[in-house]
C-alpha cells in the first residue's frame, strides 16, 4: 500500500474512533513504571508510549510499546479487553502513542510481557512511521526531520543524553572550584571577542543595528574589572560564515575566566576537566574516534606552534613567504595571494599538521598579530601566551593570557582596524576600553567548543549529528 493510501486509510480509523465517542488525541495519563522499572515481580502497572510493532492472531495480539527508557511486548486479548474494547484495539497503528495498563507476565520464550487489561489511546499517528524501523538512513532526512531520527535510530537520543550530561558535569565541574555561571547579551552593539562575520539584525524601538554576538569574551572579562573572580557562561554564539561538518552558524562555547592565572593554569584545568569528562560519560582515559585510539592519560604533549610546522613542515620562519608559498602549493593549498605570513602558516598547518594530532596536543605561543585580545610573552613581544589543545584531529579549545594593559589593547584595536573583513563593523569598543582603564586583574580565559567535544566523545564524524536542529539548505 503507497504512503497516501495508508494515510487516508489512518484517517478512516481516525473518523471511526470519533464517532465512537474515543478522544483519539487524550489527555494526561499517570504511569506507574517505565519499561525500564518494570521486572517479574511488578504488581499493575501504568505506562506509556509508542507503538512500534503489531503481530495480530484473531482473538488475540501481540505489539511492541517503546519509551524513553527501552521497548517491551504487549499482549491484547478479546476475552480479557471486552468485545467492544478489543474493536477498538483493531483501529490502532503502529505509531500510535497509548497508555496501557496491566500485570507482568513471561510467553513461553521467556519474553517480559505486560497483559493489558486497559489501554486509552493518547495520540492517533496519521503517517506511518520511517522504514518500517530498519533504520532512517537517509542524512538529509534524519537532520531535517530530527523527530524522525529520533523515533528510527537508537544511537541518536543516546548522543543527546551524552550531551546533556556533558554539560551538566562541566557546571558541576567549575561549580567546585569556584567559579560562577553568569549570562551576557547575545545582542550587541559591537561584535567582539572574535574575528568572524555576524549576523546583523535592527532593534525598532531604538532604531539602532545589533549584532548577534560571535563570542562573550569582552563582557565576561568586563565582570572581572567588577570583581568577579572566576565566571563561566556555557553561551550560544553566532557567526555568518560558511557550514560543514565542523562549523554551523549558531553554536555552544564554554568561555571561563579566572583572575590572577595564566594560560598555564588554563592548560591544568582543561586536561582535568575533559579527563573527568570522559571518566564521567565513558568510564576511561582512553577512547575511539572514527576508527583512531586516542588516550586522554595525563600529561598532554605540549609544543610551540612554530616547533609543530618545523617538525611536520621543515620550516620556522613566518616571514619566509617563499618558501611557504612553495609548501602550500605542494599541499595543493588555493590561495589569493593577500595573504600574511601567517594566514599562510595556518593554512599549512590546518592541511598538514593538525590532522597527524591525535593524542592531545597543546599547541602554544600564537603570533601577537592574531591575537589581539592576549598578553604577549615577556620573552618575545611578537607572540603571545596562547594554546589551542587539539585532540582526534579537531581543534577543541583556545586560550590564552588576558590582556590588561588599556593602552596596549587599544594599540591592538587600532591595527584590527587597518584589516578589511566583510560585514563586521570597524569600530573600537570604547566601553571596554574604559572597563580596563579601571583594572582589571591579570587573568586567564578559556574557549571550549561543546559541539566538538560532544562529537569527540560519542564519536561522530559531523557537527550535525551532535546538533539536534543543524542549520540546513532550504528545500527546493
């Protein structure tokens, strides 16, 4: 039968319960157990949930009940439901949500079974379910439709409650050491924080443009000039920029500050807090991601980023463009030719470098030139304290020393403003500027990609798997 004709078909089913004075879509039902709850030994039980499977014999039938917690048999039998109960039984789909109730029992397999002896229909399921519960393949399908992935696949809700946990043992994680949880506006005056592309949208009652935020970081360390020691926001960002398997435009960041560190102290608490992370959700150290060993043992290798390209690149100077240029054809590198000497390292080392990281690596000391907002080393002006930790491959945090120095930050702005970046406004936060003029305490800050480290412990290859509505094409 074609999908239009078992609709119009549910439909009928649907219009039979009406004129049988049945609410096919009910009301509250109070359960006693989930499947989960329910063994040998349960008394009356009330559940419910959908109907996944019917297997019909005459007088009597058999269907399959899934909630959140698992999927367990029931047994509908005419001689106990009643005749007119069990014609209603008959108008039932797979689909349908129910709430049942009745006693254990065990068939003659030794399958758990529940004897129904009442049931209210909750909700009539006017389109069959996907594939007949082989599985919904189809990528296009589970993200569009994220209900229906959840429904065919079993691994998706199990990569949401990981999520979930994730993030409540993070808060959990920085609750006892101190630091506090705070909100900041995810609409702003000026974008900072970041160098990205924002989006842009018009507050009517001011008559103004705000910006959706690309990063927290210029309010959070505006709270430690107020007093705040140690502050986290697990905080939705935004960036108008392009989408793949590792970036969508709105996105969850971790960013925590914590006065009087460094980007030291930062690398302390980043390995403690993914190795308790993965104790936490996975039960070890050591873990798969896309078919690579990866061990999160203590301690992680720490390298310069200059060290990092000579070892995997055989070069070291950034202003030897030549030869850069010369490595980045090789690697079959497209680029404008506008490029500094660094952007074209950083594309070098993107290609060759940061997918032979596996195990965690910290990469340090950035270029001061792009890393406006760190302290530069005391050793050599021109670069900063700054990590970024990559683990399987993926970039999965960025840190780095607070600058405090008002003057010097407001040099740093000034270069940011010779750059010529599309669609980001050009303008100096003089309010933060002024926030730094009063004080503001040496600090360290961290950034943790929460969609990357989601994917990197339940081993999924794409941001749209951990990701439960991903930003999509339209459909044509």
């Amino acid at each position: 039968m074609e999908e239009s004709e078992l609709i119009v078909e549910r439909k009928k089913k649907l219009d039979e319960l009406k004129e049988l004075g049945i609410e096919p879509y009910g009301r509250r039902f109070t359960c006693t157990h989930k499947i989960a709850d329910i063994k040998e030994d349960t008394g009356k039980v009330k559940m419910a949930g959908r109907i996944v499977a019917l297997r019909g014999h005459g007088k009597a039938a058999f269907a399959d009940i899934k909630d959140i917690t698992g999927k367990m048999q029931l047994y509908f039998k005419n001689d106990i439901l009643g005749e007119e109960k069990y014609e209603i039984f008959k108008k039932i789909d797979i689909g349908d949500f129910l709430g049942v109730e009745g006693s254990v029992f065990r068939t003659r397999t030794g399958e758990l079974t529940l004897r129904v002896r009442d049931f209210k229909i909750l909700a009539k399921s006017l389109r069959p379910l996907p594939e007949k519960w082989h599985g919904l393949k189809d990528v296009e399908i589970r993200y569009r439709k994220r209900y229906l992935d959840l429904i065919a696949n079993e691994e998706t809700p199990r990569i949401f409650h990981k999520r979930s946990q994730l993030i409540d043992k993070i808060r959990e994680f920085l609750n006892e050491r101190g630091f506090l949880e705070v909100e900041t506006p995810m609409m702003q005056e000026i974008p900072g924080g970041a160098k990205a592309r924002p989006f842009i949208t018009h507050h009517q009652a001011l008559d103004t443009d705000l910006y959706l935020r690309i990063a927290p970081e210029l309010y959070l360390k505006r709270l430690l000039v107020g007093g705040l020691e140690r502050v986290y926001e697990i905080n939705r960002s935004f960036r108008n920029e392009g989408i793949d398997t590792l970036h969508n435009p709105e996105f969850t960041m971790l960013e925590a500050y914590s006065a009087y560190g460094d980007y030291q102290e930062m690398m302390e608490l980043t390995q403690e807090l993914i190795v308790s992370l993965a104790k936490e959700i996975l039960g070890k150290e050591e873990i798969n991601y896309q078919e690579q060993k990866i061990d999160l043992k203590p301690p992680w290798q720490r390298i310069s980023l200059k060290e990092s390209l000579k070892e995997y690149c055989s070069f070291e100077d950034f202003s030897d463009l030549k030869k850069m240029k010369k490595i980045a054809k090789g690697l079959n590198l497209e680029l404008s030719g506008k490029e500094n000497g660094f952007e074209i390292a950083d594309n070098i080392f993107k290609k060759r470098v940061q997918p032979a990281l596996i195990n965690p690596v910290f990469i340090l000391d950035y270029p001061r030139s792009t890393s406006p907002l760190a302290k530069s080393k005391p050793d050599n002006t021109k670069l900063v304290e700054r990590f970024e930790l990559f683990i399987g491959g993926l970039e999965i945090a960025n840190a780095y020393s607070e600058l405090n120095d008002p003057a010097e930050q407001r040099r740093r702005f000034e270069e940011e403003l010779k750059e010529e970046r599309e669609g980001v406004k050009k303008t100096i936060d003089e309010d933060y500027l002024e926030a730094l003029e009063y004080g503001m305490p040496p600090a360290a800050g961290l950034g943790i990609g929460i969609d990357r480290l989601v994917m990197l412990l339940t081993n999924s290859s794409s941001i749209r798997e951990v990701l439960l509505f991903p930003q999509l094409k339209p459909e044509q």
